[in-house]
C-alpha cells in the first residue's frame, strides 16, 4: 500500500511543480535569478521530503510551496513597478570590460576572476581583447560582449526615469536627452517605459500604453 501511496505522491508533486512553476513566469533556467534558483532549490527539497515520507501529511508540503509560489509572486509585481526591488531581486549588470579595457576594480567586487573572463570570451567567439567595447556582467553570470563595430544597447530611459549612469556611457548628459525629446515632442518623460540611442545618435522610444 505504501508503494502506491509514494506513486500517488510523486504524480500529484509532478503536477503541481509543473502549475507553480507555470504561474511564477517563464525563465530560461541558465538565466535564473538569485533568488529564483534559491525558490527552485527549496521546492525541489520539499518535494522530495513528501515523496520520501508517506507518513507526512501532504499538506505540511503543500503549504510552504505555495508560500515560495506567493514570495515569487509578489517579488515579481513590485518589481515591475520598482527598478530598486528589481536590482534587489536579480541585481544589476556590471561593465568588466569599458571601451576594450579590463576593470580590474570591478572584478574584485564581483569577484569574477581571469579565467571565467577568458572562458567567456571564447564562448562569445571572442579572439582578441581589442575586438571588444563593452563586457556586460548580467546578474545571471553570463557575460554578454559587445564588438567595436556593434551598438551598446542600454536604456537611457527606463519605466520613465533617466538613467544617468547609462547615458555617461555614450558620453551624454540629461540636458542633452531633454532636448532631444523636446524635438520629438515629448514633454514628459514620465511617459516613456523604454528609450535606447542607435548608431546615429537618435532616440528610439517606446511610449507607456495609454490608457483607452
């Protein structure tokens, strides 16, 4: 009887991962967060945990996975709203490599050493350092390269604040982005959820969906 209760336990867990994890969003899982691998560990210890124990009510499992289901939830929301939860949350991307040179200082802090670097750079078909302009440590730890002939994608606006730290990149200021989008006839910057610069100094803007 014990056998088929272990059955019966492991398909109803099956099955209820697979909705949780339905419900949290989709993510590729070598892009995984912090705190959506942590999420994912603690499910997977508590699903074997009611497996293991037929004599464990299966609510005492149920309960703490919708608990993680509704944290996930929850942190997932505010950060839509918040670029502070989210940098919270995943982190924020690091610059190790800035117009072809290494910052030594950056990697300390990351600590991110030589050899993930060079193991990186050959993944992204990198042969030369001087082929680089940007290396962008993501917050998932992969390292995602820009070649000196690409454009460095980085919003300059983001959910309708400024990114100052981006714009210093392409060696502009807020003054300059104000005027530009003054041109454009956008007064407030509010209302722009998404602004990138492209090769020719334009803006390319995506506007916050208006309300009907």
């Amino acid at each position: 009887m014990e056998y088929y209760t272990i059955i019966l336990r492991t398909l109803v867990i099956y099955f209820l991962i697979i909705v949780v994890f339905r419900i949290m969003g989709k993510r590729e899982i070598g892009k995984l967060s912090i705190v959506d691998f942590v999420v994912s560990i603690m499910i997977a210890e508590i699903a074997v945990i009611a497996i293991e124990d037929p004599k464990l009510p299966m609510l005492y499992s149920l309960i703490p996975i919708f608990v993680l289901m509704a944290i996930q939830l929850i942190l997932a929301l505010f950060s839509l709203k918040s670029k502070k939860v989210r940098e919270l949350v995943d982190g924020k991307p690091s610059v190790i490599i800035n117009h072809g040179k290494i910052d030594e200082h950056e990697m300390r802090k990351q600590r991110y050493n030589f050899d993930d670097l060079m193991i990186q750079l050959r993944e992204n078909n990198i042969k030369n350092l001087t082929d680089v302009e940007f290396g962008i440590l993501e917050s998932t730890g992969k390292l995602s390269v820009i070649k000196k002939d690409e454009t460095l994608m980085l919003p300059v606006i983001l959910d309708g604040l400024i990114q100052e730290d981006h714009l210093e990149k392409f060696g502009k200021t807020p003054f300059w982005l104000r005027r530009e989008l003054k041109k454009l006839g956008i007064k407030d910057i509010k209302n722009i959820s998404f602004c990138v610069i492209d090769d020719h100094d334009q803006l390319i803007i995506d506007l916050k969906d208006e309300k009907k």
